[in-house]
C-alpha cells in the first residue's frame, strides 16, 4: 500500500471530510504508482514525515486531470487527481498518554460532524 506525506493543513481538512481531492504531478516517479486509473484503490495520507505523525487510509479513485487553486494546484496545471472517497484514521498520534483526545482531536472531531 501507499504512503503519501502531505501537509498537516491537508490532512485534517481531507480528515474532517472538507477537502476530496489530493493532487501530485505527473511524473515517472508517480507513472509507476499510479498504473491503475479510474479504479478503487487504497492509499495512506501522512501529516509530514515525522515517525509519530497521524495516518489516515483513504479509498481514492485516481484520474488525470486539473486541480482546484484552493486546494493547493497550480491553474492550467495537469496532475494526478486523487478523488477520495472515504477515509479513515489508522494512526493517531493526537492523544496524549492516558489515551485521551486533545482539544485539536476534539475540535477536528466537532468540524467533521459539522460538514457531513
């Protein structure tokens, strides 16, 4: 499977269900990745690159195409469009010892009920 970093003002607005597309530009790196477009596939999103940072899996669906200025593309820019489609934290570094959630998880928790 997989992982993609990205920054953490992504990641918790794809979390909280706001943002539904990832982009990454069509290079070879990412052309043999991405082999298998238009198809239901499973990918990791990673806050940074810190081994504690969050993790969200994400059912995306990948196509080519334009972005959204808003969500970070470059305009008249082609990429690889990653449509989400759910998501799902697996990895959560946003409690602290006894297991609690933090006032940031709280907030992100009160937002996604909000937008969905």
């Amino acid at each position: 499977m997989l992982t993609l970093p990205i920054t953490r003002e992504w990641f918790d607005l794809i979390e909280c269900g706001y943002k539904k597309e990832e982009y990454r530009e069509i290079k070879p790196y990412y052309d043999s990745r991405f082999k298998e477009l238009g198809v239901p596939t499973v990918i990791r999103f990673r806050a940074g690159y810190s081994k504690d940072a969050p993790v969200i899996e994400c059912r995306v669906v990948i196509t080519k195409g334009r972005g959204k200025e808003k969500w970070g593309a470059v305009p008249r820019e082609m990429y690889y469009v990653l449509s989400i489609k759910k998501e799902k934290r697996i990895k959560d570094s946003d409690t602290k010892e006894t297991g609690k959630p933090t006032e940031k998880k709280s907030f992100l928790q009160h937002l996604k009920s909000i937008i969905k």
